[in-house]
C-alpha cells in the first residue's frame, strides 16, 4: 500500500493506494468518530463491492447502514440527494455518523455534499472504485450535484477523512469507464508534469491493458499531483484552477447532450483538445503539441472531436462555468505541454474559430 498525504493543517488526510485495501477495514474504523457508518453506493457498485465492504468493517465492530442509490450522472440531482437525506434520518443516523462513498465520482459527489449538509455538517470518506475517482474526485473536498443548465453548480467544499483506493475494484470495470479515467490521468501530464506525459506516450498500451504496476504508478502520480495542488489552494483561488483544463468545454458538452450521454472524462477529453487548439490558435503551442495531445487521447480510447453543437451554443453554455469572473469566461491555455496557465484574455474570433471547425484527426 501507498499513503499520501493532502496537507491541510488540522483538516489533513491520508490517500491510501494499494490492492485488496477494502478489506482492510482498519484504515476506515480508526478514524470514526463513533461506530456507525452509512455506506452510500448505487446499483451497479453494491452487488460488486458493499458486502465485502460490509463484512469487514463488521468484523471491526463497526455498524453500517447501506443506502443504494441509481446509477448515473443523470441522478446527480437533488431528488437523489433527497433520498440519502431519507435514509440518514430513517436509521437516525447522527452528526457523528460518516457517510461513506462507495463507487465513482458521481456517488463520491452526492456523498460529500451531502455530508457537507446533513445537520450542519457530518464526517465522511471516500471509497473510490472507478479509475477516474482513484485519480481526480475522491481526492480535495468538491463536492456537488448538477442543475439542468449547469455541471456541478450546486454544492460545496468539504473535505473527507480519508481515501481508500483499492487497485483491485478496477477489475471490474468497463473498459469505456477506464477510458474516462484516463482522461484525467493524461491531464495531470498535460498541465503540470511532462516527464509523465512522455511517461504515458510510452506506456498507454499497459494501462488500456490494466497492467497492476502501470496502473498502480499512474494513480500515485495523479494523486500526488492533485494533492500538491488543493494543499496549497484548496478553495480554487488561483492554481487549483489549472485542474480545470479541459473542463470549460468538457461541462458544456455535458450539458449540451444532457448529463450522461457523454461520459465525463470522454467530454473532457474533446474539451482538452479545444483548449489545446485554442492555445495554437492563440500561438503559444505549435501543432505538433496538439497532435502529440490527439494521439495519446486516442490510444487511451478516447474521443478527440467534440460534437457539433453550434458555436452560439457553446457559448451560451460556457457562459454558466464556474470560473466565469465579471461576466467573463476565462480558459486554462498550455504555454507548453506540461505547463498550463489561466487566460482572461480569449478573444470571441479565436473561440468560434476552434468551436467551430473542422474535426481533428489523431
Ligand atoms: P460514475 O461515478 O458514473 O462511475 C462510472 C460507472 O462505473 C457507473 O456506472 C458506476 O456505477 C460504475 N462503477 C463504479 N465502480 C465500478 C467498478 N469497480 N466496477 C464496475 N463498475 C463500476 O463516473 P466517474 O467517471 O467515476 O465520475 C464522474 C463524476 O465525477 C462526474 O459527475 C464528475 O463531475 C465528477 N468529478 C468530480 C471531481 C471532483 O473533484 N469532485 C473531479 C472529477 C470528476
Ligand atoms: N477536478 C477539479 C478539482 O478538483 O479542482
């Protein structure tokens, strides 16, 4: 097992990595408040995972409560929200019962705000099961649900007691999930970090083939990069920012097709490929960056062409992002592959030109 650490004063917390970890119900039980847990999963992750889940964390003494929510982003709403509220206040769970994610970033989302606001504020941890959880969402307190004309516009910051990712639970999923999971992972390399972006040219194929050390090397380096970056601006005043890339465009594809049609990290990767031809386009790449960044997304499986949604959409759509500042959209460029900045500085020519022309070919 790996241990990180997300350095935030007395809210600090460990990010275990390693394989067989959900039996390893020790790194859950020694950090409750009180022995009563509810476990929130949905449909797809409970007949997988919450028993053995279950059985360890009995055999630590420790009472849970399951609560099994619908799959899917399109249930990342407030009615779903309403029914963990249910079940919270059904089995009297307390303020000092934590709240548990067991499954992708959608029940880590659901789960965290909703412990953000159950009587004023209850403990929670994550339990990450997609690849796309172990790298990006588990890990730095945003929490949130979606509304009908915005990606995660309602929710909150508040950080979890600890994540445990174990390795293996990636067995099982999808391979089209994995994909999604990728796309974060390629962030990482394409914002802060070219040694592992000439890593993951190299070694894509073993991770599209789940190779254990590969995939084990790629969560740790993700992890420690995103744990460098919320320890030192945690509530996204300036370089958490930098996460986003990708992002602008991402969300609004997300919400330009309805939550779901598009799996998050497919809607980022096209997005990544915009904000990279934008960044050519605005002449601080060349394209041979842009190709490199359509080569690796589509070895990893995924797709580098946005959809055709109408450059006035796109525009109306952005026009809800959360980095929009006076009114402004303001976009994460690369000054080189490995190195991302914020731009307030994006002219509309520049915008309709990238989100409306002719598709890319990796
Ligand atoms: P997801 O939660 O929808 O999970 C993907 C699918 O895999 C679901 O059908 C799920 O039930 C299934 N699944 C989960 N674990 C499995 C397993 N081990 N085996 C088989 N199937 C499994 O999607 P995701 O990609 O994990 O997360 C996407 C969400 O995360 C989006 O809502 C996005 O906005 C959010 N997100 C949040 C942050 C953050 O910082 N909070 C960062 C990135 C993304
Ligand atoms: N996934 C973006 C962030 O955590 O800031």
């Amino acid at each position: 097992m790996e241990t990180l650490t997300v350095a935030l004063g007395e809210r600090s917390y460990p990010i275990h990595i390693g394989a067989g970890l959900l039996e390893r119900a020790e790194l859950i039980a020694s950090r409750l408040p009180q022995n009563k847990v509810a476990i929130v999963t949905n449909t797809t992750v409970a007949p997988l995972y919450l028993a053995r889940l279950r059985r360890a964390l009995d055999a630590q003494g420790v009472d849970a409560v399951p609560i099994t929510l619908p799959d899917g982003e399109a249930y990342k709403n407030w009615d779903t929200l309403n029914q963990i509220f249910d079940a919270l206040l059904d089995n009297r769970c307390e303020r000092g019962t934590t709240l548990v994610a067991l499954g992708g970033g959608v029940i880590g989302d659901l789960t965290g705000f909703a412990a953000a606001v159950y009587q004023r504020g209850a403990p929670f941890l994550q339990v990450p099961t997609t690849l796309l959880a172990q790298v990006d969402s588990s890990v730095g307190g945003k929490t949130a649900i979606n509304h009908p004309l915005g990606k995660n516009m309602i929710g909150a910051f508040y950080q979890p007691l600890a994540v445990i990712a174990d390795t293996d639970t990636l067995a099982t999923l999808p391979a089209r999930e994995l994909s999604a999971g990728l796309a974060e992972v390629i962030k990482y390399g394409l914002i802060r970090d070219p040694a592992f972006f000439n890593w993951l040219e190299s070694n894509i194929q073993r991770l599209v083939r789940r190779e254990p050390e590969a995939l084990a090397y790629a969560i740790e380096r993700s992890c420690s990069t995103k744990a460098e970056i919320v320890a030192l601006d945690e509530r996204e005043e300036g370089l958490r920012a930098l996460l986003n890339f990708g992002h602008t465009f991402g969300h609004a594809i997300e919400a330009g097709l309805g939550f779901g049609a598009w799996l998050h990290g497919e809607a980022v990767a096209a997005g990544m490929v915009l904000a990279a031809r934008l960044s050519q386009k605005l002449g601080l790449i060349g394209a041979d960056e842009v190709s490199r960044t359509c080569r690796l997304l589509s070895a990893a499986g995924l797709p580098i062409d946005a959809p055709e949604l109408g450059v006035e959409r796109y525009l109306e759509l952005m026009g809800h992002d959360k980095k929009v500042r006076g009114g402004r959209n303001r976009f994460i460029l690369l000054r080189q592959i490995g190195e991302a900045f914020v731009s307030e500085d994006v002219g509309r020519a520049a915008l309709a030109d990238v989100l409306g022309g002719p598709p890319v070919h990796a």
